[in-house]
C-alpha cells in the first residue's frame, strides 16, 4: 500500500509549484513530494521548502518512501525521534515524577554543554541525538532494578537499563547504530572508562550536575568541598564551566 501522502492520486492543484533558487533567484518547479530539486539555472541543490516533514521524520520507511533523505531532513529525524523517546520516557516511569524531572533536566543540561563543546571544537564526533536520547533514558533501568533488587544501585541499573532502552528505541524504529550507542552509555554511565566518547562524556556531565543540584538540596556542602567536586570530576571542559555556573555561582 502506497502511503496516501504520496499518492498522486489525492494531490489537489498545491502539488506542483514554484519556489526561487537560494542562490540565482531563478524558478525552480517542485512537486510536493520532491525533498530537494537542482536549480536549471545555476545548478544549486535547493530543499523544498514545503515538504511535510511530519511522518518522513521519525517513519522508519521514510527513506524508501521519499528517497535519500537530506541532511536538514536527517537532523529533523533525530529531533522528532527524540521528542517521540521523551514521551515514552515519561509513560514508562507512569507517575514516578521525580525520575521523569531528573530525566528532563539532564537532557536539558546535554544540550547546553553539547552546543558549548561543539562551539570550541571539542565534539567533532559529537551527535546531539544519541546524547539527547541517553540524557531521557539513562536511568530507565531504575524501575526494574528497584523491582527486582529492591535497589537502585548503579550495578543493578546498568544490567536492566539496556534492555528497556533498547525496546523504546526498536518500537520508535530507530537505526541501529543510535540504538547500540545509547544502550552502550546506559549501560555504563556512572563509570566512565579510559577512552569514552564525547557523547559519553557530555552524558555523563550533564548527569553529575543534576546529581549534584539535587544533592545540594537535600543536604548542602560547604562551598569549597563543592568547588572540588566540580574542578576535578568532570570529563569536558564545557561540562566544567557549566557546573561553575549552576554551583558554584554567588
């Protein structure tokens, strides 16, 4: 079955039309489910500015259906998808709000210090998606392990982690090369190894700070044992600077 977005057959008289070339000005002609069209003129690649970018960017057929996908499209892809893994997240965890707020924060925090290590070219390899992802479901195996064990004990959570991350992720249709790393970092995110990865290493920050924060609520450390926490304990510069910021500012 042809997906009914695709079908010429449902296309009304929106579904040719023409849009300037970014680079020339000339009329380059789109049908609305072309995702890029070469300008006649100068010859440039131009995305289409209409395109629905709404089941082809988290649709794991998305490819088939519409053809190689384009690097923006490929961006909005991961995006959606990890906007799809917050959701499951939080129906995972059901009322348990205070794992749902730590999970969201954390997220919060791997943008911040991702932008930051990519805006001093320390994330070459960086991928905001897979770091995104493991910041939302670093501590699903909590809710096994305390079923389990009776314990949220990071051995207990590294070893039930994987396998729910890997179920969202696999229902989500996610490739499995984000789905191997994710579960990878869940696995074993408060123990960083000797050659960690900068997804890993921004993960892991963006945690510490968190853990830190809720710490410093419930029982407050002195500010200079604090300070110590903070300049020797994190994996990226960028990690650092953050946590100076939201710890040890005045």
């Amino acid at each position: 079955m042809q997906c009914p977005g695709q079908d010429s057959r449902y296309w009304d008289g929106e579904a040719v039309f023409e849009e300037k070339c970014p680079k020339c000005g000339a009329a380059i002609e789109f049908f609305k489910d072309d995702n890029t069209r070469k300008c006649g003129k100068c010859g440039q690649k131009a995305l289409n500015p209409r395109i629905d970018f709404g089941c082809a960017s988290y649709c794991p057929y998305a490819s088939q259906c519409l053809g190689e996908l384009p690097p923006e499209l490929l961006a909005k892809k991961q995006d959606l998808l990890k906007e799809r893994v917050a959701i499951e997240m939080k129906r995972y965890f059901e009322n348990d709000f205070k794992r749902i707020g730590h999970a969201t924060r954390v997220e919060r925090l791997v943008k911040e210090i991702g932008e930051l290590v990519m805006e001093r070219g320390e994330g070459e390899d960086y991928n905001p998606a897979v770091a995104g992802i493991a910041g939302y479901l670093h501590d699903i195996g909590i809710k096994e392990a305390e079923c389990k064990f009776a314990s949220s004990a990071p051995e207990h959570q590294h070893r039930e982690g994987p396998p729910v991350a890997r179920a969202i992720l696999t229902e989500l249709g996610a490739n499995q090369g984000l789905i191997e790393e994710v579960c990878e970092i869940i696995g074993h995110h408060h123990t960083p190894r000797n050659d960690e990865t900068v997804n890993f290493k921004v993960l892991y920050d963006a945690d510490l700070i968190v853990n830190l924060e809720e710490q410093q609520k419930e029982s407050p450390s002195p500010p200079e044992h604090l300070a110590k926490i903070v300049e020797g304990s994190f994996l990226t510069g960028a990690g650092a600077d953050v946590a100076r910021k939201k710890l040890l500012a005045d």
